[in-house]
C-alpha cells in the first residue's frame, strides 16, 4: 500500500473530524436540512474551482446521471441531515463515535447484498462492535437508557448510508476520474437538501451571510466537502471501500478533542469504553480486507517495477 494512502486518510479524518464540531456551530441558525444544502453547495463552489484551476474535464453529458442521483442521495444529502439532526439531540462526541461504525456496516451491506465473502473474524469483530455500541447507549438502573434514542437511531443511519454509499460507490461509478463523481454528487446532493430544506425549513440571509457561518462553511463545506470527498473517493478507487472507510478509525480522536477543546463536551467513561470495542471490532473486520488490499497493490507495484527495469 502506497505510503501516500496512509497520508491522506490522516488528513482526510483531521478535516472531517472537525465536521462534527462545525455541525453544531450551524445549528444555532440553521435547520439539518438546510446544514445538509450549505454543505454540499460549499463544497460545490470548492470542487469546481479545484476542476477548473486543474483543468480537469467535467464530460456532463457522458456522466451516468441514475446512479450518480441515487449515489448523491445515498452518500450526501440524506446522511449529513440526519447527522445534523443527531447533533441536535447527541454531543459532537457521541455522533463522531457512531460515525465511527460505518465500516462495519460496509462490511454488512457487502455481505447482505453483494455476497461478499465472510469469515469467524469479521463476524467476531461485529460481534464486539454491537457490544460497544450497547456501551455508547450507557444503559443504568435510574433511567435504563441515558442516551438519546432518536439521535442514536438518525446517526446510526446515516452510517448505513455511508455503507451502502462505499459499496455502491466501487461497483456503479467506474470509468470516472475522483472529481467528477465529487462533483456530481455535491451537484445533485445540493439540490436534493435544497429542495427539502426550502419545503420544511426557513432560511435567513442574513444568518448564511454572517462572518461566523460563513467560516464554518468554508470549514465543513470547502475542507469538509469539496476537498475531503476528493481524497476520500482517491483512496476507494486507489485502495478499496473498506480501506477508504477505515477513516473513521480517526475521526472519533479529532471530533472528541474538537468537542472538548471548543465545545466544553463532556467525555464519559462509556464513551471511551464504547469507542474502545468500536474501533476495535472495526479492526477485525476489516483486517482481511485490508492485508489482502495490500497485498494486492505491492503485486501491482511489483508489476510495474519489472515493465520498467
């Protein structure tokens, strides 16, 4: 595996780690729907002037608009507004640690709808992440439940989205560079939460306009959309969904320091714990996929040494 991979995924989760963080920010003014609609529209702006100042061509008229519609909706619009909604009802914390489940159901998805192969680890390393999960829902004899069951449940499926959208992501979308298809997607994803966000939700221009939303935007939509989906695409298409999705191994860190630096949020003990067999079942499952990514990759690189000596 290609040194570079491990660096932009470093990257990739120090911007989307502070998604959550921005996410909060936002929802002072603005409703999920319309968080999800500045998001995607942001980033956008970003992708087309990255295509543009690259000249990387944009061949709309070659782009497979079915999948990518259904890709877009799957992958952006309908996750980051129910990952806003979550943080209406959950800490920044909480949902950056839910976040962290979605290679575990990548893994799932394959397997109940692509026929992925499986294997006694991948199944005990699910097996530990349901337990972490069951942890992050800090159950107690006082209240049975502490946390938030709707924001549990919206966040939980959002990463399923997640899932669905990596998986879908590999099979459906080949034949095209990383920018196209981040391009289309935050396309088709800004007018899918537009259309929503203008149905259910007022929005102030005035609030879009001020210098702290306008930050923040830049923060969660410029980073967090245009550029973040580039890499994340680069490293599906260079590396595999599952490695891609690996991201999220990270991500908790920097949301949770994020959140307690800037936020004052609480860090529980069952956070950490429920983190802990989180991350940890997602190593498990994952591990044979990547050793094999890996492997796969030092043959290719192997290949073309020997084309070139």
């Amino acid at each position: 595996m290609p040194r570079i991979l491990f660096f932009i995924l470093i990257i990739l989760s120090l911007i989307w780690g502070g998604s959550f963080y921005f996410i909060k920010i936002l929802l002072e003014d603005f409703g999920p729907w319309t968080i999800a609609f500045l998001r995607s529209s942001s980033g956008l702006i970003t992708i087309v002037l990255i295509m543009l100042i690259l000249r990387k061509p944009f061949e709309l008229r070659k782009m497979p608009w079915f999948p990518l519609s259904f890709m877009a909706l799957i992958n952006t619009a309908i996750p980051w507004a129910f990952i806003a909604f979550s943080e209406t009802r959950l800490s920044s914390n909480m949902a950056s640690v839910l976040n962290a489940t979605t290679p575990l159901w990548t893994i799932i998805i394959g397997i109940i709808f692509f026929r992925s192969a499986t294997n006694r680890l991948q199944w005990v390393g699910l097996g530990i992440g349901l337990i972490g999960l069951i942890i992050l829902l800090d159950v107690n004899p006082t209240s049975i439940i502490s946390v938030d069951l709707l924001g549990f449940a919206c966040m939980i499926a959002a990463t399923i989205c997640y899932g669905l959208g990596s998986q879908l992501s590999k099979r459906m979308l080949t034949g095209l560079s990383m920018y196209q298809i981040t391009f289309c997607t935050l396309f088709i994803g800004s007018i899918g939460s537009g259309a929503v966000a203008l149905s259910v939700e007022s929005i102030a221009v005035s609030d879009i306009l001020s210098w702290k939303n306008i930050s923040v935007l830049i923060g969660l939509g410029g980073l967090g959309s245009g550029v973040a989906y580039v890499l994340f695409y680069y490293l599906v298409q260079k590396g595999s969904a599952e490695f891609a999705t690996m991201v999220t191994y990270l991500v908790p860190a920097t949301a949770i320091i994020w959140g307690y630096t800037l936020l004052g949020e609480e860090v529980k003990w069952t956070l950490l714990v429920g983190l802990f067999l989180v991350l940890g079942g997602v190593f498990l499952s994952t591990r044979q996929q990547t050793n094999k990514t890996i492997k796969d990759q030092s043959i290719k690189e192997h290949n073309v040494r020997d084309q070139f000596s």
